[in-house]
C-alpha cells in the first residue's frame, strides 16, 4: 500500500478520535469531499461541526469543520475548500482511502432545530462550502417532520462548485430511506455569479429582486412562518442577516431559540 503524507507518523494526541478515511472526491481544483470512519460512541446534531486535523506534527492543526452527513450515516462525510499554502487543507487535500484523520471529540454548533422556534418552511442559505451544514440537515427526517418546505440555496462563483449540492440533493431525494420524508418538500435553489445565465446572481440580490420566490413559485420571507439558517463568508452572513432583520427576524441561539441563525465559527 502506498503511503500519503497523512499517514500516521506522530503518536495520536490525548482525548482525539483517529479515523479512516474510506472516501474522497474531488470536484473542482478548489473543492473536495470525503468521508471517514465514526466512532461508535460519537454523537451529533444535524448541522454541528467538529475540529478536524491530521497526525502529522507533534501538535496537529485543527480546524472547524462542518459535518456534512446526517446522524443516521454509519460515516462522517465532510465537503472541504483546498486553500494553497493552508495549514491543514494544503495536506487534507492528499488524503487517501485508509489515511488517518483526527478528530476532536465534542461537535458543537448554531446550525441546529433546538435553535429555532417552530415554523412552516425552512430556509437554508450557502455560499460555497457554507452548504456542508445543510447536507446534514436536508437528510436528518427531523427537518421534514417540522418543517411543510425546505428551500436550500448555494451560491459559488463556478457552475463546476455546484455539482457536490446538486448530487446531494438529487441522491436525497431519491433515497430509499429519505424519499418518504422529502416527498417534493425540498427545493434547490443553485446559481453561479461568474458564469452563464446565472451570472451576477447572489442570493442576496435573487431575495431583494424577488427572483429567488419567483424562480420557485413560491411566497416571499415572512417570519411569522419562516425559519431560516445561514452559512457562508463574513460578507454574505452579514447581507443576509441585514436582509432577515429588516424584515423581522431574530436571531436564534441553542439556549433561546429564534427565527434564525448563523454559523460564524468558519469565517476568517
Ligand atoms: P461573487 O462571485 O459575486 O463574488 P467567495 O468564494 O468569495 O466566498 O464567494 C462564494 C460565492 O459567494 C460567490 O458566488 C460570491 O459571489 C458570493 N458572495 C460573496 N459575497 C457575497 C455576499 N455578500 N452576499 C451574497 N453572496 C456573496
């Protein structure tokens, strides 16, 4: 077997799981996702991130990730940016199937249903990998039982960065287990800002335009009903939130739930 550089050459830290990378997939130059081992005891909420490094230093890098699958999946799945230069992406980015990955062991996070008050329909709002929160989420069946609709939309610069959304939500919709508890609940929405006919459209300019209700053919944000979680770069969660409270939301939080939250352990 050839050996990676993310092959264990440091003793484990104390009080880390060290799991198997049993997938990988890489879907542009700039994204990849891969999926690991799960401890047995490990437990989480849909929508919760972990600290993620690897055991190639004495005292490893770790860095919050989003857990991309949802807490019924055997695995850990995981949808990751390849930062050149980056401490621990610019080696994550080289693993292989039986590489090793550590991982801390208490996931934590605001992307969760405790955080928000009951509603009708459900909005998920990404930019780019911000979307690995909500492929939990759009597979936990807890989203379907609380919610009529769920609309998810991811804005990337490429059309290319939009396979990995489109896959899930084509294979969730489609799945054996999920199928009878999405039914046509769940709505995607994808644009590329820099590329073909979606040029120019972030979601923040499809909200204020209304093209977003439009394209769905479905009513504009109302926080009497709506319910909505946002992950994304500091500049998009800002505009969104403005967006929301100018309409009436507040924010949410795991010990007083709201009308919406926001995930700001991945910004910079
Ligand atoms: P744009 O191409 O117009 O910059 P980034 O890689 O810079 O994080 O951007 C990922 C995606 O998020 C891009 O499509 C980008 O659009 C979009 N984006 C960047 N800033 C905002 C913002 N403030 N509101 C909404 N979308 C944004």
């Amino acid at each position: 077997v050839a050996t990676s550089e993310a092959t264990t050459t440091f003793p484990i830290p104390a009080g880390v799981f060290a799991e198997t990378v049993t997938a990988v997939k890489h879907y542009t130059d700039r994204l990849f996702a891969f999926r690991m081992t799960r401890p047995a005891s490990f437990r989480f909420r849909s929508g919760e991130f972990v600290m993620i490094g690897l055991p190639n230093a004495e005292k490893p890098v770790f860095r919050a990730y989003s857990i991309a699958s949802p807490a019924w999946d055997e695995e850990l799945e995981f949808f990751s940016i390849k930062v050149p230069g980056g401490p621990l992406t610019e080696h994550l980015q080289k693993i292989k199937v039986g590489d090793t990955v550590l991982m801390r062991k208490k996931p934590t996070g605001t992307l969760v249903h405790d955080a928000l008050l009951p509603g009708k329909r459900l909005f998920l709002f990404s930019t780019g990998t911000g979307i690995a929160p909500f492929a939990s989420v759009i597979r936990d069946p807890e989203t379907y039982e609380k919610f009529d609709q769920v609309v998810l939309t991811q804005t990337c610069r490429q059309n290319a960065e939009l396979d990995y959304g489109r896959e899930l939500v084509e294979t969730t919709r489609n799945d054996e287990l999920m199928r009878e508890f999405v039914g046509d609940k769940l709505l995607f929405h994808a644009s590329a800002t820099r590329e073909g006919e979606t040029r120019g459209h972030r979601v923040t300019t499809l909200i204020e335009n209304g093209k977003l209700f439009a394209d769905l053919g479905i009513g504009p944000l109302d926080p009497a009903t709506d319910r909505a979680m946002i992950c994304g770069s500091m500049a998009m969660l800002r505009e969104i939130e403005g967006l929301l409270k100018a309409r009436g939301f507040e924010e949410g939080a795991n010990n007083k739930p709201g009308t919406y939250v926001v995930e700001r352990a991945f910004v910079d």
